[in-house]
C-alpha cells in the first residue's frame, strides 16, 4: 500500500488488517491441540482458561509449552504478514486485531484467554527490543516475588512506557489500550494477589 494513499483509500486496508488480525488471534490453540490430544475439552478443567498454564494442569508439559507458543507466534505472524502486504498502520491493527481475539474469540463465545502470550507475540512483531525489556521486567519482578502472574502484569505495565522511550508513540498508544484489557483478563490473580491466597512460581495451584 503506497505510503501517500490517503485514509479514505487505505480505511479498507486497515480494517482488513485488523480482521485478519482478530482471526489470527482467535486460533484457540490449547483447546485444539488438547482435543487433537484425546484430553478432551480444555475449558472443563481448572480455571476452564484456554491458555498455557491451565494446559499444563493436565500434566503435559509440552502441549502447555506448544500452546504458550502458538498463542504467542500467531500475533507475531499477524503483525509480520500484514505489516508486510500493508506497512506499519496495518500491523498495528493487526496487532490489536490479534489480541482481542484471544481475548474475545468469536468461536468460543467470546470467552478466550488471559492474553500474556499474544501480548508478548505482538511485542516482539512490532518491536523485538520491547519485547526484550518485557522479558527482563518478567524476569526481575518473578525473581523477587515468585508470582507469575504479578510478573506479567507489571511488565505488560511497563511496555507503553518503554516504547515511548523508545520513540514509538503509535505502538506506546496501542500498548495503552492493550494492557488494562491484560490487567481486567487478570481480575480473579489480581483478586488473590490482594488477599496473598495466589499460587507461587514451583508451588502447586
């Protein structure tokens, strides 16, 4: 799409980036391969989550790791796939297009997962060293508290103010919209966080 087309030629773009964007994203990848699995549906068991960590509550540790992967790899194809037919407005859509629908996939009635993965995955599409920093907060705050889900939610807390710093507005922009969908995914962790009952890292749910 040539960089001089104006917003009323290029609207159809964008919003087809962001369609493809919410389809890619919408792959509930740990209900299928738990299906493929013979384990049957994923959503009666634990938290009733799609997402990696209630994967592995089944005890297969490598469908959890190919789930978190899938989740993750579908945004970062998303935002790669249409940032290349279209350039950077149509991956930032499709960025966003991703993220909500794992958020809120269609098939699934709208009840998808927590996000981390693809939030991560759309990360590292859009800009690897953000992406990066993400990791390291990660990995900093899971070192000091042990918590899992704390750890994601203060790098997801974190990743707007890194990109701004970086000189991507846009992305610190969209960041902005996706970390308090992040943050409301995770009201029931937030919830045991506040009255200490959370599960640590290396102890049992």
């Amino acid at each position: 799409m040539p960089e001089s087309m104006n917003w009323s030629l290029a609207a159809p773009y964008f919003l087809a980036a962001f369609a493809i964007g919410y389809l890619f994203g919408s792959i509930p990848f740990g209900l299928i391969l738990t299906r493929f699995a013979g384990l049957g549906d994923i959503r009666n068991l634990g938290s009733g989550n799609i997402g990696a960590t209630n994967v592995l509550r089944t005890g297969r540790k490598g469908l959890a790791a190919a789930t978190l992967l899938g989740d993750l790899l579908k945004g970062t194809a998303a935002v790669l796939l249409l940032g290349e037919l279209w350039g950077p407005n149509a991956a930032v859509l499709a960025a966003l297009g991703a993220f909500l629908g794992h958020l809120f996939p269609v098939w699934l009635r709208f009840k998808g997962g927590k996000g981390v993965a693809t939030f991560i995955g759309c990360l590292l599409g859009l800009k690897p060293l953000a992406a990066l920093a993400f990791g390291l907060v990660w990995l900093a705050t899971a070192a000091l508290t042990r918590y899992s889900s704390l750890s994601g939610l203060v790098a997801s807390a974190a990743t707007p103010v890194v990109l701004w710093w970086l000189g991507e507005r846009q992305m610190a922009e969209l960041f902005i919209i996706m970390t308090p969908l992040l943050w409301w995914k995770h009201r029931e962790n937030i919830q045991r966080l506040l009255s200490r009952t959370e599960s640590r890292i290396g102890r049992a749910a």
